[in-house]
C-alpha cells in the first residue's frame, strides 16, 4: 500500500530513495507499462491500494529468488504489482491474476497484451481469473508448477486462501502476503478501516504462518505489513 505522506517526512524520504535506488534495474519499457497501471489506478481513485515501487521490486526479488515458473496473485488492481511478479517469473512463466472487478479485470488484459515489447516480460503470459477468487479458485485445478501466490485481495478471506493453497499446491511454494497490520489492527489500534473480526482473522493467520514449523517465514515491516513463507518441501 502506498503513503501519502508529507514531503518532509522520514518515510516519505525513505520510499523515493529506495525507489530511486531500484529504478535503474528496470528498462524504460518496463517502467512505462509500470506508469500505465499506476495511472488507472490513481482514475478510479484507488492509487493508495497499490503497492509502492519498493514494495513491488521486493515480491519481484523473492519470486525470482525462489525460482517459480507459474505465480498467483489474489488481487491485481490495475496490475501493478502483477508486472512485479511477472517480472520475478523464469523466462515463459505464467502470471494468473484473479481479479473480482471487471473494470479492472479488462485493463489488466489490455495492460498485458503490451508484455511482448518490455525486455523482462517478453514471452512470459498473464492470465486474468474474473470473479470472486475464492468461487474462482474452488473451480480451478492449477497447473503443478504453480509456485506460490501474493495474497492482495478482501483482508477477511485471507485465512480461506491459505486453506486453499495448502490444500492445492504441492511441494516447496511461496506464500506473499500484503497488508498484514491491517493498518495497527492486529496489535490493537482500532482507529482503523477493519472490523474486530477482521483483526482476529488476520492475527489467525499470521500465527499460523510464522509460527508453523512447515514454513520459514517472516514478517518485512514495510508500512503496512508484508509476510514472507516459504513451505518446506
Ligand atoms: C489492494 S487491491 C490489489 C492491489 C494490487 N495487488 C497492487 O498492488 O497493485 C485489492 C484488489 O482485490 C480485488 N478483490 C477484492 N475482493 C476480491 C475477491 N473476493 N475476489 C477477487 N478479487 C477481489 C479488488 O477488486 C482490488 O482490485
């Protein structure tokens, strides 16, 4: 999630550097197609649920690092982030976006129909799922090298997702999860957009990913909270 911040402030200094740090890794294709999503998103005034470049780059590194070939994302926006993870993918991989909104569902199909002219996702392949994920995927077989998914979706049905890919992938895979603070919910705050029952949801889930010895698994203590997990062959 991006954030607004004031100008002078530490964490405003600290995502453009970041970001300015990372931009030369990108080519200027990839950037412009980047530029492309962030601009949707910020017309249907949604520009703040997005992940941040830094934020971004970091799911891209860890797909990359654990050497999928077929990713999920649950929730995709106008397919920033998805760039991201397409990017982290081996040459010919497959992205499948799972996307309730058909507005956004269309762009992304636009967005993607543009991969072959950017150097870092050529020959590789979005596929957008419409619908809600949870019908969507309980109707879904995935392919068997599907490595992992980046949970980005409604905050409640995070825990039924996890049920889902343990129930579904096989093997070593990598679970990223955003928005896991839930805005300070889970330790407490509740000025917050979230329910109670969303708070516990959410501390549910976490626990039963950073303290299960299946998995090597870790909180990144960006703004609003990313989970790392890898499971254990
Ligand atoms: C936080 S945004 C995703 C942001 C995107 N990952 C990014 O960083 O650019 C959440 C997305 O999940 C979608 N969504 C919400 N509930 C959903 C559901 N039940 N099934 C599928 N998608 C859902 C929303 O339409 C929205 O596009």
């Amino acid at each position: 999630m991006r954030i607004e911040e004031n100008k002078d402030s530490f964490e405003y200094g600290k995502l453009n550097y970041l970001d300015s740090v990372y931009q030369p890794n990108l080519s200027p294709e990839f950037l412009a197609l980047a530029e492309q999503a962030r601009a949707e998103s910020r017309k249907l005034n949604k520009e703040g649920i997005s992940i941040a470049l830094s934020e971004a780059y970091v799911i891209s590194e860890q797909v990359k690092q654990a050497g999928c070939s077929s990713y999920m994302e649950l929730g995709s926006l106008t397919g920033y982030s998805a760039l991201f993870l397409l990017r982290g993918l081996k040459s010919g991989g497959t992205l499948f976006c799972f996307e309730k909104d058909a507005r956004c569902a269309d762009f992304i199909e636009s967005l993607f129909k543009n991969m072959p002219n950017v150097p870092e996702l050529a020959g590789k392949k979005g596929i957008v799922m419409r619908g809600d994920a949870k019908e969507a995927l309980a109707n879904w077989k995935p392919p068997s090298d599907v490595g992992g998914a980046f949970i980005d979706a409604n905050k409640s049905a995070y825990p039924d997702y996890l049920k889902w890919i343990e129930a579904h992938l096989k093997g070593s895979y990598l679970i990223l999860a955003d928005n896991v603070f839930l805005s300070g919910s889970v330790w407490g705050l509740t000025d917050t957009p979230f329910s109670k029952k969303q708070a516990l949801g959410m501390i549910e889930f976490n626990k039963s990913l950073i303290q299960n010895p299946s998995y090597s698994s870790y909180f990144i203590a960006t703004s609003e909270g990313l989970l790392v997990a890898r499971r254990k062959d």
